[in-house]
C-alpha cells in the first residue's frame, strides 16, 4: 500500500513547487458566510492548484457545503477574499463564476424532474472548450447510455442521478470542479464506481475540490484534505501523512 | 335535436364556447408561465390585455397602424411594458410571500384602469376589423339541403380567433417542453440557483418570462378589439375567470392549462343551452369542485 502512495504525494509536491509561480486555480483567505442572520464560516481559508484533488473533511454543520456554495456564489452574504482562476470572484453573482470555468455539483444531486435524462444532460451551458464529448460520458457511464431516453430525470436511481449529476457537468468544459458528497447514501459498488470516475477525471486533468463525509473514501483520492470544524480551516493533512494523523482525523471526524 | 334546440344553433354555441376557450387559453398561459418562473400571481394580466386592445385602436386612429401590423406590434409594445414593471417593480417582491405580488400587481390594475378611464371614458370605443374578417360562412352540417336548420353560421372573425390562439398555444408549447430555451425555463422554475450556477442568466430570464406573458395578454387585446367594445373594465371581467380556470387546469401543465381553457370553454356554451342561468358561474362551481377534490388542479403536480 505505501508503495501505490509515492507517485501521488509526489504529484502533490510537484503541484506545489509550481504553486510559486502560478496562480493557484482557486485560492480562499479569510472567507465569511452567512445565510440570513446566521454567522456560517468563520475566516476559510484554502488553496487549489491545478490538477490537484483536494478534499474537505468534517463533521456535519463544519461548513463543507457552505465553503463549496460561496465559491460558485450560491451563498448571498460572504466576505474575504475567493480566487478564481486568477480572478476575484467574492462580489460577482454565480452565473459569472461559473463562465469562469467552475462547475458545481450539489449534494442533493440537482437532476430535474421537469426534464428528461437527456435534457438534464444537456442542460449546463457550454461555457470552454475541451468539454467531455457526450460519446465519451456515456462510456465513462454507461448506466446514463441506457437510460437516455427515460423521460423524467428523478426516475433515476439515486446512484445514476449522480452519475447524471456528474456527467452534465464535464460536458460544459469547466476544468474545475466542486464535488459535493458525491457519494453519500450510495451501496458500496456504487461508491466505488464513483471513486473509479473521479480517479479518471483527475487523470484528465480536472482540478477537483471534494466535499465527503466517507473519510476512507475520500483519503484514498485526494492528495490534500483540509478538515473543518465550526466554520474554518483547523488543519491540512497531506496524503503522506494520513497514517501518522489518522487517529487525531479520526477524533475530528467523529467516525 | 338535442337539448330540445336545432343542431345548427347547439354548433354555433359550441363555436362560441371554443372561442371563448381560446381568450381563456392565451391568458391562463401567459398567467401559467409567469408564476412558474416569477412566483407572482400577475394581477394585472387583464389589465395588460384590455391595454393591448387599446393599443390596438389607438394605432388605427392616430397612426394608422392595421390590424395586421398590430397583431405583430402590440405584443412587442406590451411585452416591453412588461419588462419594464418587472425591473422597477416585480423583482423587489420574488424573495416575499405570493401575496406581496399579488397586491402589487393589483394595484397596477387600479392604475392603469383608472387612467385609461380617465383618457377614454368607459363607454366603450369601436374598433373596425379588417374586411376580410367581416360576415361569416355557411357550413352543411349534414347532407340534407334545403333545410336551413341543417346549416351552421360560422363568424369568420371568430374562427380566425380560435385558429389563431391554438397556433399561439402550440407554439408556446413546443419552445418551452421542446427545446434549449424551454429546459432552461422548466430547469429554472425548479431550482433558479442552481440554474444560475450553471452559468445561466437567471435573472434576465425571468425578465424576458413577464414580457413574453404580458405579449402573450396583448396579442389577446389585439383579437379581442375586433370582436368587442374596447372598454376599460373588458380585463377585469375576463381575467376572474381566467383564474378560475387556472386554480381548475393546475400551475403545473402548460398542455393542461391549454387543454383545461378550451373544454372549460365548451362547458360554459353547454350550459348556455342546458341552463342558460348556470353559464356565468358553472366555472365557478367546478372551481370549488376540483378544489375540494384536487387541490393542485386536474394538471397540477401536488406539492
């Protein structure tokens, strides 16, 4: 196991030596958010650089999907400072963040019920060039190929709902991507097909920030997770020190 | 026979009664469409229609605008108009509850009948349609000849108005079930955030939603003007039907919405023959029905 470990941490290392001198792909300081009246996220802050697949870990109510809305700007209130792409996107509304070159795939998957499997696909905007054609997602998916034709998104089931979820997205053309709880409520098998996607997405290039709650699943990707709790940053564990701090992650996540 | 009157008086009710179902169905549409994506309930949709008809004649007397040009100008015209109370007024309301635009577009109605009243008077103005339209054919309803009660009068002017709407219907209806646009809408009426954090421009989407509904009310204006006096109080009879028809289709179902206009349409000419006394509240009777029994309307998706 520590062998398949090496060339990952050091993809990481070279990501970060770049890091000197290109602008990292989505870099967060002092991030506030609020919903209503509601104080979410205390000062967040992150660092994306390309390529890289970084994970967000923590406990429900950290503040995961809060961090994960305000950089798309689905989140009304926030302050601080979010960079993406090299620009400054704290004050623009979402459909500009997202033209961009940032996509987002929500929690609770977001499939439409007024639109058919292939409208939902179809659905996001091509917003870049070099987006997954619709032949290759039906072969990064084939459950999607099958049912295509099904007239109602949601009559899809939970796991073929994210893989729809997924699939639109990649289509778009956006190089990065926010993944949230990709996997939460799917069996096993699913799980791991899920895992098997964002392995190859990450090889395509795809700079992916992963929102989970499955530590173990989440671990075995990502070359940086950064934990949460009460709305901020506590600590940033990197994939070759996982087992030194697993039981101190283990005591943050609560599992 | 039936109902105890000639066939050819039961077809021209009927007649009558689909073109009545069709104003019903250009309304209810554009009312349908505009809560979807706006989650106001637009009040003022008579109001917009009754304006359409005056914009109608007003571009006959002074500028000499035909009925033609109308028909492609006033739903331009109204549809800006819409634009414009959607960006000063309608769009400080969509985080509030229904009733907020519902109170906001009622009081436009106040307004703008009161100055129409106050321009034009409230007895009614003339409008002369297009020679063409004038007078109305005989149709053999069966192969006898001879015998006049075997004949149905058909209003040229008003099967234009049927003809007219249901192409108007099933247009509406391809662009939003059938393409990009349409799945942006129907995505949108769903989940505008996400939409927008697709990369979507929500808000001008929805801007563009009250034009197209008030246009839609306008193009109605423009039918309506040659077929009746244009008055100013001619929306606000209207539209309380239109809303019952709506509350009867369901928000849910732009198919429905059509499909519940025209038989509701019918139902109303059936009882003009059956019990001409029910006609003016039989909508309103079935209303409280479907209410009663689906509250989400025959079409509607419940909540």
């Amino acid at each position: 196991m520590p062998n398949s470990d090496i060339p990952i941490a050091a993809g990481s290392e070279a990501a970060m030596r770049a890091s000197a001198t290109v602008e990292p792909v989505i870099q967060v300081e002092g991030l506030q958010a609020y919903y209503g009246e509601s104080h979410i996220l205390h000062g967040v802050d992150l660092t994306v650089h390309e390529g890289e697949l970084v994970t967000l870990l923590g406990r429900n109510g950290a503040g995961k999907t809060t961090t994960l809305k305000s950089i798309i700007g689905m989140v009304g209130q926030r302050a601080g400072s979010i960079r993406v792409l090299g620009q400054e996107t704290v004050n623009l509304k979402s459909n500009r963040i997202a033209r961009l070159g940032i996509a987002y795939c929500p929690e609770e998957r977001g499939i439409f019920s007024s639109l058919s499997v292939e409208e939902n696909l179809y659905l996001p905007p091509v917003i870049g060039e070099g987006g997954v054609s619709v032949e290759e997602l039906f072969e990064l998916f084939p459950n999607l190929k099958e049912r295509r034709g099904t007239k109602q998104g949601t009559r899809l089931s939970g796991g073929e709902q994210q893989m729809l979820a997924i699939a639109r997205i990649l289509r778009t053309g956006a190089k990065v991507l926010l993944l949230d709880e990709p996997t939460e409520g799917l069996a096993p098998v699913i799980v791991q097909q899920i895992g098997n996607i964002i392995r190859k997405l990450k090889e395509r290039g795809f700079t992916i920030l992963l929102v989970e709650q499955n530590f173990r699943f989440a671990a075995g990707l990502a070359e940086r997770n950064y934990v949460m709790e009460d709305g901020r940053i506590v600590d940033m564990v990197r994939h070759d020190e996982l087992a030194a701090k697993e039981a101190q992650l283990q005591e943050f996540l609560g599992v | 026979m039936v109902f105890d009157v000639p066939l050819s008086f039961l077809a021209l009710q009927l007649f009558i009664g689909l073109q009545n179902g069709a104003f019903y169905a250009l309304l209810s549409l554009g009312l349908a469409v505009i809560f979807g994506m706006l989650n106001v309930i637009n009040f003022a949709h008579g109001a917009q229609y009754m304006l359409g008809a005056f914009a109608t004649w007003l571009g006959l007397e002074y500028l000499g605008i035909s009925y033609w040009w109308s028909l492609l100008l006033v739903p331009i015209v109204l549809g800006l108009f819409g634009i414009l109370i959607e960006r000063a007024l309608l769009r400080w309301l969509y985080d509030l509850d229904h009733l907020y635009g519902l109170l906001l577009t009622f009081g436009l109605v106040l307004i703008i009948e009161g100055l129409v009243t106050d321009g034009f008077g409230s007895s009614g103005l003339p409008y002369d349609k297009p020679a063409l339209f004038a007078g109305s054919e005989r149709l053999a309803l069966s192969g006898l000849t001879g015998n006049e009660r075997d004949f149905m009068v058909v209003p040229i002017y008003r099967l234009w108005i049927i003809v007219a709407a249901v192409i108007l219907c099933i247009a509406t209806w391809y662009m939003i079930e059938r393409t990009r646009l349409g799945s942006y809408l129907r995505a949108a009426t769903e989940n505008p955030a996400l939409v927008r954090a697709f990369g979507v421009n929500v808000p001008l989407l929805i801007t563009l939603t009250y034009g197209f509904g008030v246009a839609l009310a306008g193009f109605a204006g423009v039918l309506a003007a040659g077929l009746q006096a244009i008055t100013p109080h001619m929306g606000s009879n209207l539209i309380i039907v239109v809303f019952a028809v709506v509350v009867i289709g369901g928000m849910g179902s732009i198919l429905g919405s059509i499909i519940t206009s025209f038989a509701l349409g019918l139902v109303e000419a059936i009882t003009r023959i059956a019990y001409p006394e029910a006609s003016n509240i039989v909508i309103f009777v079935i209303m409280i029905l479907v209410l009663l029994t689906r509250p989400a309307g025959l079409f509607g998706r419940e909540a």
